[in-house]
C-alpha cells in the first residue's frame, strides 16, 4: 500500500525495498521495523527472486531510531514494551543480514545510527557522493548498539571504526568508498540506477545467488566475536545510556 512506511516492489528477479516514511526521514519504530521484517520474510519465501535492494524515500537513507521511541524507552529500558520493540528496531537490520539473496543498500542522504546498521547490513553499497555517514550514538549520548562496532569495523578496520564509532567522525560517499565502507560513489540521481543495475547481474539466476551468498557470508565475515553476541554485549550498555539520557 501506498501509506506503508516499507514498501515492496518485485521486477524482473530483483525485490525493491523501500523506506517510506520521509517526514520522520525514515527513522525506525517498532512498527517500522515489524514492517521490515515482514517484508524479507516475503523475500525469502519467493524463490523466483535472487537479489534485493534497500532504497528510501526522500532526502535521508535512515536517520537511526525514532526519537521519540528512544526517549520512552529512556524512561525504563528494562519495561518489556520498550525492551520488545528496541527489539524488534535491531531484528530489522540483523534481519536483512540474513536475507537468502544478495543485498544492496542504495544509500542517498544521510544515514545515522541504527541507519549506519541497515546499510551495514547489506551485502553491498552503492552510496551518494554527498552521501552523509554517522555513527551519531555518543553524540545523542547513547552507547551503540545492535553490534555497531563488529559490523562496522569488520568493513573498514579498527582505526577507521574508532574514528566514526568513538570520536564522532562523518564521512560522505567518496570517503567511504576509500575506507572499503562502499563499493562506488556516484552521483546523487545514480545512485538507485546503478544498485538495480548490479542486483539485476545476480538476480539472473536466482537459484544460484542464494547458495553463493549463502557461502559467502560464512567464510568472509570474521572478528572477534559474532555480530549476535556483539548485539547482546551492547543491548545493556545501551540500555543503561537510554536510561541516564532520560533522567539527565
């Protein structure tokens, strides 16, 4: 429908996901993030599809999570409604990591936060020149989470992770691509042009795309721990930041 935050589109073996919710720049809710889920689901139960990208509506890829989600959660991390739909805000991305085809965040605008974790998420990205990349957490005086360190230092190092993740560094499309954070910077109207163009590659046989990102997943991505315990060390400390910002 066309008043759904997350949109689905299939075409030609390529499955469309798009964020819609502009007005708040595509932040996350739970009820977003139900929507997410929901539609990889769907993905995943379409064997004719052998690729997806991730595209959002408006000047911002991701501008993290919700405020006003972040700020009631704030007032008892621990409650199980606000426990439950930070939840769901980190299935979502970690959700997309699992998808069963190829994944490419097409990344116009800026993305922050739990942004920075769905187009980390995917397999590939294809971002603006003027793109605006940032971590943002401690900036909002919270402790990343969802795994933000593993799955962004797995990309681009430890230095490169310590300089966005801990002292607040942004970075646009052509640094990213430099630090191994994207495969190409093009211009801002390219850049869904230019992600449809690769899925499209890979979607042509469908069948196959699934085994080899399925392979591909398990023997190039390493770190000290996995993303999912990265995920459950972080939950707390995150949890406690949410609780000292609110009583702040």
């Amino acid at each position: 429908m066309a008043d759904a935050e997350v949109l689905l589109e299939v075409d030609g073996g390529v499955a469309v996901v798009t964020l819609n919710a502009p007005d708040r720049r595509n932040a996350l809710t739970p009820a977003m993030a139900s929507e997410l889920i929901d539609v990889f689901d769907q993905v995943d139960a379409r064997p004719e599809v052998g690729a997806l990208v991730v595209r959002a509506v408006g000047k911002s890829f991701c501008a993290g999570g919700d405020v006003a989600t972040l700020t009631n959660a704030g007032k008892d991390p621990a409650a199980p409604d606000a426990y439950d739909g930070m939840g769901r805000i980190y299935d979502s991305f970690y959700r997309l990591g699992q998808v069963k085809v190829p994944t490419i965040a097409a990344v116009r605008g800026s993305a922050v936060g739990a942004g920075m974790n769905m187009l980390l998420a995917a397999d590939l990205r294809i971002v603006a020149n003027d793109a605006r990349l940032l971590a943002g957490f401690l900036k909002r005086g919270l402790h990343p989470g969802g795994g933000h360190f593993v799955i962004l230092s797995r990309l681009i190092g430890r230095e490169a992770a310590a300089a966005m993740a801990l002292f607040g560094e942004e970075i646009n499309g052509t640094k990213a691509v430099e630090l191994g954070l994207a495969w190409e910077s093009v211009d801002d109207a390219a850049v869904e042009d230019r992600a449809l163009e690769l899925a499209r590659r890979v979607a042509a046989d469908p069948e196959l795309a699934r085994v080899a990102v399925g392979n591909f997943r398990r023997e190039v991505v390493n770190g000290a721990v996995s993303w999912e315990v990265a995920t459950q060390f972080e939950r707390p400390a995150q949890m406690w930041s949410m609780r000292r910002s609110s009583q702040g």
